[in-house]
C-alpha cells in the first residue's frame, strides 16, 4: 500500500463543517417535503368533503378513489381509504389554509393523525399542534401529553415569578412548572421517605426528565454546596438551557409546609453565590411535594425575593391505569421530526 495521505492541519475543521451543511441540508429538504406532503393531503381532504357536501358521496366512492389513486400512483404510499378519511377529517378539522400552512404544516402527518384521533375540542388540539412544534415532540410523547392533559397542568405551579422575574423571563418560567407532575413511571409504598423518592426519580432518570420537559440538562443529585463551613446539599440540581439558570429541586414526600420556603430561599442565595455565572439569570427553586393548599403556598411566597415554585406530584398507583407506564424513551423526545423523508406517510 502506498503511504498515508498527509492532510492539511485544518481537515477536519472543514469536513466537519461539511457535515453540518450536509446535515442541514438535509433537513431542509426533508422539511419541505413534510409541508408540501401535508399541504397535499389537506387538499385533497377539501376536495372530497366539498364533494361529499354537494353530490353526498359515500364511503364506497372514497374506497373506489383509493384504488383509482393507488393504480396511478404506485409508487406513493398514504392513498388508502383509511388515510383518504383522515384527509377528510383533516380538511374539516382545520377550514383555513394559512392555518394549516404556518402550523399544521410543520408537523408530519402521524402527528396530525393523533390530534384528530385523541383531541375533539379545536383550541385544545391547537394548543398541543403548536407545543409539539415549539418542543420537537415525537408522536410518541405527543401521546402522552395529550395522555396526561398537559394543558391543564402547564404554568400552574403557585409561583412568585411575577415579582421575582423580570418580564418576559417570569412568563417563560412560569410556563416551565407544572402542577401536578405526573410520576406514572413510579410507584413508592406508605413508608416512603424522601430519599426513597429520590433513588426512584433517579433511577428513571429519562422519564424524569421527559415529564419535566425540554431544556433541563441533570447536574446532581445531592449536590453538595458549603456554606460558612458547613455541608448543604440540594436533592436535585438542573440547570435550564433556555433560560439560562439553575434550578433547584427539592422533594417532599408529604404536604407543603410554610417553613420549606425558608430553606428554599437560602439553598438559592447560597447557589448564585456559588454557582452561578455572572450571565446567568437567578437561579429557580422548585418544591416538588406529594399535596398542597394552594392558599398556604401563596401566603408562603408572599414577601420572598427569589424565585420559587411549589408543585405536586402523582405517583403511579394514583393514576388511572391507562395513564401508568407510557413514557417513551428520551431519544424518541430528541427526534424533533420523526420518519421524514422516509416515504412512509401511511398506507
């Protein structure tokens, strides 16, 4: 063989950047193909109902339009009589064009079969359309949310964000707790301790923080901070990459108590003390407790500068068992746009 090529210093800075024009590239195209797709189905679902109202087609001439379709086409999926009546309901769930164009548009088509399987109420079935875009859901954790009626629970922590939070970093963190958070990955006994909690958070640590949502990157567990020469540690630390600031974490295996507050307030001054770059925003606390009175929680908050939340959790064993044990992986939340480009777009 002859000998090793030599390549310039600066290769590998360059085939990399490569890579990521590819890489973006790529995306694009794929993008694009998924809104034209969509675009595409949606007017044909217009067609047909427009049909349908006016010479009351049946559901046999939708079957005969498959078949046709299919014969003329057979090198594309997504003609079958089945997805020909998702277009259709697709078309009638959403009548205006910009809509589907600036929204429904950017997700793939599964995504927007499981808006009309799981979601009749218009508003809500926005409302999950533009968080998965915003989050990158998969179809798999667009299930579960809508599963867990996450629009029910997003931005209801009790919080002192809008005095402690400039605008509009209060609104965005708001939106960041939940109330409650929904554990159905865990189930602890009568005699759990908070450690107890702990070990199982960590021990499902992906679905952890799949229920806690994009952006939390795991810092530790038991973090230790030293204060005046004496040993803290935090339960949780996780530092949010959008809103560039640390969260605390503490985990109570009963009902919130007024003194939690207290604890909570120093374990955040000691952070920004100790931890916090002068780029970061102020750090988050988080007080994750098995119930609360609401009234007690915001009585608790009254008065304290820092930013905190109060949340609760349910465990498995109080969630209905169609709830129980449908988190998906963290790598199917990380695939922003799942199977584009495939051609598999339903058959």
């Amino acid at each position: 063989m002859g000998a090793e090529l030599a390549l310039p210093a600066d290769y590998a800075e360059l085939l990399g950047d490569l890579k990521a024009h590819i890489h973006s590239a790529q995306t694009r195209a794929a993008l694009a193909v998924n809104r034209e797709l969509v675009v595409l189905y949606w007017r044909l679902g217009q067609a047909i109902l427009y049909r349908q109202g006016q010479a009351g087609w049946g559901a046999k001439v939708i079957d005969r339009l498959s078949e046709d379709l299919r014969r003329e086409f057979p090198e594309m999926k997504g003609f079958s009589a089945r997805n020909l009546k998702y277009m259709r309901a697709f078309a009638a769930a959403w009548p205006d064009a910009a809509f589907v164009q600036q929204v429904a548009a950017q997700l793939p088509w599964f995504h927007n079969v499981v808006l009309l399987d799981k979601l009749s109420d218009p508003q809500q079935r926005e409302w999950y359309a533009r968080a998965a875009i915003q989050h990158g859901w998969s179809r798999n954790v667009l299930v579960h949310q809508i599963g867990t009626r996450l629009h029910l629970r997003q931005g209801q922590a009790v919080t002192n964000f809008d005095r402690a939070l400039p605008a509009p970093q209060s609104e965005l963190a708001r939106q960041l707790l939940k109330d409650p958070y929904t554990f159905d990955f865990l189930s602890l006994g009568a005699e759990a301790h908070e450690r107890d909690l702990e070990r199982g958070l960590l021990g499902h640590l992906r679905d952890f923080m799949l229920e806690l949502g994009v952006g939390f990157a795991f810092v530790g567990s038991q973090y230790h901070l030293e204060v005046g020469g004496e040993d803290f540690y935090l339960d949780l630390l996780f530092y949010h990459l959008r809103l560039r600031c640390y969260v605390v974490i503490e985990l109570k295996i009963g009902e919130f108590k007024p003194e939690y507050v207290g604890k909570m307030n120093f374990y955040l001054a000691a952070a920004d003390d100790l931890l916090r770059h002068p780029d970061d925003a102020p750090s988050i606390g988080l007080l994750l407790c098995r119930t609360h009175n609401r009234v007690v929680a915001e009585y608790a908050l009254r008065g304290v500068d820092r930013p905190l939340g109060v949340s609760t959790y349910e465990l498995a064993g109080s969630l209905p068992p169609e709830l129980r044990g449908q988190l998906p992986s963290i790598e199917e939340l990380e695939r922003v746009l799942e199977g584009l480009g495939s051609g598999n777009y339903g058959e």
